[in-house]
C-alpha cells in the first residue's frame, strides 16, 4: 500500500509521513479560506453588482499593500510559524465580527464591500504565510514533488470549499456556511505545533533554528533587490500576471452576469461556486499526477511561460465572440492556470531569489506587488472597460516576454545564490576592492587608516598592503613616511610591498637610503640593495665585489644589477645556476628571486630541475617564484610535467599553472587531451588539464566528452560497489581504511567529472558546483542539482543521473551490476589499488597485502 502511494504521488521511501502531516493542513484552511473566498464573489456580484468591481479591487489593493508591509515587519520579529499560527487566528476572528454584524447590516453596500475584502485577502495572505512555512521543511529538489502535492491538496480544498456553497447554501444559507469555513479554519491550528515539534526543519545556510528571523531593513531589502536580476523580472512578471487575472476576471463576470442574472437569488454564487469546484479538481489532479513530471520534463525555467500563453490565447478567442463558454475558459485561466501553473512556479521560482529575501520577496510579491498590479489593472478599467479585450492582448504578450526573461535568467540566478554561500579563497584582495562602490570604498579606506595609526604592527602591515592595493598614488607618501615607524621586520614587508607595487619605481633612492642610514642591519641593507638593482638604479661597478658576498641578498643583489648589462654574461649566469642548484633552501630561495626579477636571464637550461622541484619542495615561496619564472620560459613540451607537478600544489597555484598554460593557444590543445583522457594520472592533475583544454577550445573537449563520461562513470561505480560490498564479503578482516579509500576515489571521480561538465556547460565556478552537490546543507544541495541538471547535456545527464542522483545507495550497487560490473575479490582489488595514480591507495593496498599475507599470485 506504501509503495502504491509513493509511486502515485511520487514521493521516496519515508516520504508519506511527512506528507501527511502537511496535506490536512493544507486541506483545512483552503476549505475555510476558498470557501470564504468564493462566497464573498457571488453574494457581492448578487449584492452590488459587477460594475463596482474596480472599485472593490482598489481597496483590495490598497489592503494588501499594507497587510505587506506588516507581515515583511513580522516576519523580523517573529518565526514563520507562529506568523502562520496567528493570522488564521487573526482571520477567525474576522469571520465571527461578520457573523455578529450579518443580521444589522447585510442590507448595507458597505457591509458587502467589507465582506468581499476580507473573502478576498483571507486565502492569500494564508497561502503566503503556508508556504514561507513548507519552504522551511524542503529543499528545492524536494520541493519539486511536494509542493505540487501540497497545490494539489488546496486546490481539494478549494474545489470542496466551491461544492458546499454550491449544495449547502440554499440548506444552511450564508451564516451557516461561514461557520463550517471558520471551523476549518481552526482545524489547522493544531497541525501547524505537531509539525513544529514532529518534523525536522531544513535550514538556509545562514540560519541557525527555525526560529531565526530575517533581520533586514527596508532599504537593503531595496537594495538586494535591485541587485538581483532575476528578482527584478520576477516581481515585473508577477505583476503583469496579476493586473492580465483582474483584466480577465472582469471580463468573464461581466459575461456571466449578462448570462445568468435573471435566474434568481444565489444563481451567480452557485455557477462561480460549481465553476471553482471543478476547476479546483482539476488543479488537483494536475497537481498531483502530471505538475511535478512536467517540471521534471520541461523545468522550472521554461514552464513559467505557459500560463502568459494561456492567457493570451483566451483574449484572442474573445477578440472575436463574447460568449458563455470563452467566459468559463477565463474562468479556467483566472481560478485554474494562475493557481495551477503560476503559484507552484512562484514556490519554486523562489529558490533564485538571494537567500537572504527569500521570504520578504515573497510576501512582497504576493501581498504588495500582485495587489499593485490588481490597483493598476482596476485603473485600467475605470478608464477602458470597452477596450478590456485589447488591455488583455496587451498585458499577456507583454507578460510572456518578461516570461522569456525570467527563463532565460533561471539557472545563473541559481548558481548566484550557490556563490554567495561560498567562500571565495580564489578571489585577489584587488578584487574584493574593485566590487566596493564608491562609498564602500571610502569606508574600507578609512578604516584601514584608523588600523594604520592604532592597531598592532600585524594589522598596520595588513592594513599597509590593502592600502596600497587600492592603486590611489594620493595615499603613497603617507605610507613611504610610515615606515619610518615600522620595526626591522615591519620595515622588511613594507619594502617588499613596494618593490612589488606601481610605484616602485616613483620611490626616490635618497629615502632608501635615508631609511638605511636610520635603520643600519645587515638585513635592510640587502633589501634595499635588490629592490634597487630590480629597478636598475644600483650600479654594477659599486657591487660587483658582493658577487662572493657571503650575505646571500647582497649577492643576489649583485647578481640582478649586474645582470642588466651583458658584459661578463656566463660570470653572471653560472653563479646564478650556482644559487639555483644549491643544496640549501636559502641559497635556492635567493636564486629563484634574482631569475624571477630578470627577464634578461635565460633559465631555459634550468626547466626539468624547476619542474621537479616545483612538485617536491614544501615550502610556498619557492613555488611562487618558481611559477613566476615558468610564466617567462614554459613552453610546450614541458606542459606535461608541469600539470603532473601540480598534485601537491595549492589551489591559487593551480590557477597560476591554469592561466601559464592557455596563455599558450591551441599549440597547447594535443598535449592537454592526451592528459585529459589518460586514467592512469591523478583526477586532479586531468582536472587541471581538462580546465584549460576547455579554456582554449571547448569544442575539442566536447568531442570526447561523451566516452570520456561513460568510462570514468563506470569506475566511480566500481569504487562505490567494492567500498560497501568487499566489507561484507570479508567479515573477519578490518577493511574500514580500505572502504573508505574506495569512497574517496569515488568522490573524487564525481568532481572530476562535474567539473569537466562545467567546463563544457560555461559553468564560471566548477569547483563550487562540485563542492554545493556534496553539501551537507540540503537547501545548498538542491540548488547545486538545480544548477547542473540546467546546464548540463540531457544526454550525459542520463549517463549521470543514477550516480549524482540516486534515490538510495542501493540503486548505485545495483546500477553497478547492471552496466555488466563484475564484483572483484579481494586480492584483484588490492592489485587494482595498487596500480592506481593514486599514491594513497597504492600505500593502503600494499599495506593491507603485507597484512593478510596476499601475493600478486594469490589472484
């Protein structure tokens, strides 16, 4: 029975619990909430009549503006669910005013008008407050078959709602079915604390509880909105869809007014009720059996478009005849395609909204902007009312292009949020400083004057740099006096900041020397000597004595000056090789500085040995200097051991190697794809390789991709088969290293091959991408799948989706045995580990042999 019911609502396994806490409660209060809703269209329409609906929409407006304002104040003061909690509280209360006041005043316009206001926001300021709640308890994968089940479940409400008013209302008239409404209502109340206490929240990054709050102030809500793109065209849409249903629902009143007015009391209620129930059923299968595998099928992005489609087909059949059925179509597109199609899109069209306004945009779409659009559509009619089928053709070809828009801008918008939850290590401080505005620039600079003047010498150095990475020449005699004031190893720092900035060679030799005079250590001597022989300001008469200098900087000092004239060239360059080829790091580290700062120096001789040491030393500065170098004289026969040598190196190197490398064009493109496709060297090394490959020429890189992903998908599962099945196999032997190495190589498998698909797919950020899918945040998680289910190829999608995706871990098993896997023993893993480029799964292998007493021969 359990599995019936997933399979029909296409939930997962464990899925129906929590399912079933959240489908009642939305049944209850769309009952009550449609049910008022419905009830208040038809007696106003009885009551007043069809030609004061722009007015009733003008308040209405005006009413949902400022029910906005308060609920994006609550929701700063107060959690999700006690808001929910207390506005259908709020709202029964309502309903029992008017229950009191029916008998005086249902003879009073005035009373109608009130009736219809609040029939008309109690449903919608509910569904806002309900889903801001739901989204709390999902992810956006998650989301994708929930929230269409959950639709679905208030669309039953609402056809429920429309069907008792269409059979009770001559039974138990207005008053009793307010009643039954109000019940429902407070039926609800009760699941809203068994959720809070019974499921377990799925947090946003930022957030600590479920009770955390979205502390934001009305101009940076502004503000973050109009950073956004994708917010913008959001909030346009929306807009435009709402002013396009008022449009319509004015239309298809004043048609069925004309129709049915003269078949008595309750004739228009009972139509627009028995319209709304089979409306609403209809929704709900919709929801049900066919939203969540369009969205799947089409996604999120394209589907938008179909309700502006919709619409703009209705207005065109209008365009022509105004009759009873067109009206019933508008009805189908007013109560059917707007809270079919355009709601459950809104629910998930929000996960591309900053996290941060996740909740206030959507209370501001749905209580401020949709109410603006209704205030702007009512104007319209208030003026053009015979023209209201050309307003229609209108507003839904506008409406579709800003559907166009949002699609396009759907998986960037995704992928956005998924940056801004990353930290960003790569990005250069000159970066950072160029994404500040002018007045944050300001600031910043402001501040690290104040840390300049008062802080400790570690924060005068930090803040020393940073200033002189803001490239404003006004600030440099300032800090050259600084330094004045700076220890030995702070005036050390400082001297080398300004030898690697702009202006070093505006810095006059007099001060250099001053500061030596000052400050006489053997030291600052050396430091001043090299930034001035960099600078080609230190004759070489007055140093060449220092060539023997046992001070290593004066001798490099030497070394560099006398380099710049190509008198005694060999002299020079073998005491460099002399430096370079030294068994002390200090002498190695001297050396390397000198080649780097001059170009005239020919290292080319020096390449293997650079190459090999790049990839052995430890220690960071001579791999700086060491790229510095290769940045001159790399060419393309060392491109290979210049990637293998990048193992071990740091990520910013990487990107230095990455950059060296595509500096070099497609002379590098044969060389890259060979190491690309070569499974025998290290993931990350093939990574690097793959990167500028695709960097280059994306196309040579497309053309191998497909049996490039077949073939490493088919190791990651034989990684993943061995690590959960070989433990099993083996019970007796303590194989815990052995599993977990296997899940390592899997995983590191699955980021290669997510990165090289976000080389091919113009994903800017791979490594985030591969990092958010492995997320131990699901609302991160979801939004990482999201991304690379938009731009990844449909057909390696189907290759990836068991592996990335699975439901389980046994179906990645199982997948495993059908691709025709076939489960090794023991010793043919061990070997396999051994020959891997891996040298960790080498060392365990070897390990695990010795231990157990296996032999190749033992296969």
């Amino acid at each position: 029975m359990e599995r019936t019911f997933r399979l029909l609502f296409n939930l997962h396994t464990g899925e129906w619990k929590k399912a079933a806490l959240f489908a009642p409660l939305a049944l209850l209060w769309s009952i009550g909430g449609y049910g008022i809703f419905v009830l208040s269209e038809g007696l106003f329409l009885e009551q007043v009549g069809a030609d004061s609906l722009p007015y009733a929409y003008f308040i209405i407006a005006v009413a949902m503006c400022l029910l906005s304002t308060l609920l994006i104040v609550a929701l700063n003061r107060a959690p999700i669910r006690w808001l929910l909690f207390g506005l259908i509280g709020f709202w029964m209360v309502v309903n029992c005013f008017f229950l009191l006041s029916y008998s005086a005043f249902s003879s009073s316009t005035l009373f109608w008008f009130i009736f219809k206001i609040g029939g008309w926001i109690t449903p919608i300021s509910i569904y806002i407050v309900y889903w801001a709640f739901a989204d709390l308890y999902f992810d956006l994968q998650d989301a994708k078959r929930f929230f269409c089940l959950f639709n679905a479940v208030t669309f039953l409400g609402d056809s429920i709602g429309g069907g008792l008013i269409t059979f009770l209302i001559d039974a138990i008239g207005m008053q009793g079915l307010l009643t039954l409404f109000t019940c429902c209502l407070g039926g609800s109340l009760p699941l809203i604390v068994i959720i809070s206490r019974k499921v377990k929240p799925v947090l946003e990054e930022h957030s600590e509880s479920v009770d955390s709050t979205s502390s934001i102030t009305f101009k940076g809500l502004i503000q973050k909105i109009f950073s956004s793109r994708f917010t913008l065209y959001l909030i346009v849409f929306y807009f435009l869809m709402q002013c396009l249903a008022i449009v319509t629902e004015f239309s298809y009143m004043h048609t069925i007014e004309n129709a049915l007015s003269y078949k008595g009391e309750y004739a228009l209620s009972k139509f627009i009720g028995q319209c709304g129930m089979w409306i609403s059923l209809a929704n709900m299968v919709l929801g049900l059996f066919f939203y969540s595998r369009l969205v799947r099928g089409m996604g999120v992005n394209r589907i938008v478009a179909v309700a502006p489609s919709f619409f703009l087909f209705i207005f065109t059949l209008w365009f022509f005849t105004d009759a009873l059925p067109i009206a019933v179509f508008g009805i189908v597109a007013r109560e059917g395609m707007v809270y079919s199609f355009d709601d459950n899109n809104l629910n998930l069209l929000m996960t591309g909204v900053p996290t941060k306004i996740k909740n206030q945009v959507r209370i501001t779409v749905e209580s401020f902007i949709e109410p603006l659009g209704m205030l702007f559509g009512a104007l319209l009619l208030a003026y053009f009312q015979s023209q209201r089928i050309y307003l229609g053709l209108i507003l839904g070809s506008i409406a579709l292009c800003a559907a166009l828009l949002l699609q396009a801008q759907y998986s960037r918008a995704i992928f956005n949020n998924l940056m801004a939850s990353a930290l960003r290590f790569e990005k250069k401080a000159a970066d950072w400083l160029r994404a500040l505005n002018r007045k944050d620039q300001k600031q910043t600079k402001a501040m690290l004057i104040s840390k300049l003047k008062h802080g400790d010498e570690k924060q005068q150095l930090l803040a020393y740099e940073y200033l002189l990475r803001f490239d404003d020449q006004s600030i440099l005699p300032h800090l050259l006096n600084y330094v004045d004031r700076l220890s030995l190893r702070g005036k050390l720092r400082a001297i080398e900041l300004l030898r690697r900035s702009p202006w070093a060679k505006e810095i006059a030799g007099e001060r250099l020397e001053r500061w030596q005079r000052s400050f006489p250590h053997p030291s600052l001597r050396e430091a001043i000597h090299f930034f001035l022989a960099e600078q080609g300001r230190l004759q070489p008469k007055k140093v060449a004595k220092d060539l023997d200098s046992p001070e290593l900087g004066l001798r490099g000092a030497a070394i560099l000056a006398l380099s710049k004239s190509p008198a005694n060239r060999e002299l020079i360059e073998a005491k460099l090789d002399q430096l370079i080829q030294s068994s002390q790091e200090e002498e190695v580290l001297i050396g390397l500085k000198v080649l780097a700062a001059s170009p005239e120096l020919d290292g080319a001789h020096l390449l293997p040995q650079l190459m090999h040491r790049l990839g052995s030393t430890l220690c960071h500065k001579t791999r700086a200097r060491i790229l510095t170098i290769l940045e001159h004289s790399a060419n393309v026969d060392s491109i290979r051991p210049l990637i293998l040598a990048t193992t071990h190196l740091r990520a910013s190197e990487r990107r230095r190697v990455q950059q060296l490398i595509a500096s070099m064009g497609k002379g590098a493109l044969s060389a890259l794809l060979e190491i690309t496709l070569d499974s025998t060297i290290s993931d990350r090394c093939r990574l690097l390789a793959g990167k500028i490959l695709g960097q280059i020429d994306s196309a040579t890189l497309q053309k191998e991709l497909k049996s490039l992903i077949e073939k490493e998908t088919k190791r990651a599962y034989f990684y993943y088969y061995h690590a959960l099945e070989i433990p099993k196999h083996y019970p007796t032997c303590d194989l815990k290293i052995l599993s977990q190495a296997l899940l390592t190589s899997h995983d590191r498998l699955l980021d290669f091959l997510v990165q090289i698909l976000g080389v091919v797919g113009s994903i800017e950020e791979g490594e985030i991408l591969a990092h958010t899918l492995s997320s131990q945040n699901k609302k991160i998680q979801a939004q990482a799948f999201e991304t690379f289910e938009k731009k990844c190829d449909p057909q390696l999608l189907t290759v990836l989706k068991p592996l990335l995706f699975p439901d389980h871990s046994n179906s990645k098993i199982e997948h495993y045995l059908r691709l025709g896997g076939v489960p090794k023993s023991l010793p043919q893993l061990l070997e396999i580990m051994r020959s891997s480029p891996s040298k960790g799964n080498q060392l365990i292998a070897e390990g695990i042999q010795l231990q157990l007493g296996y032999s190749r021969s033992a296969q």
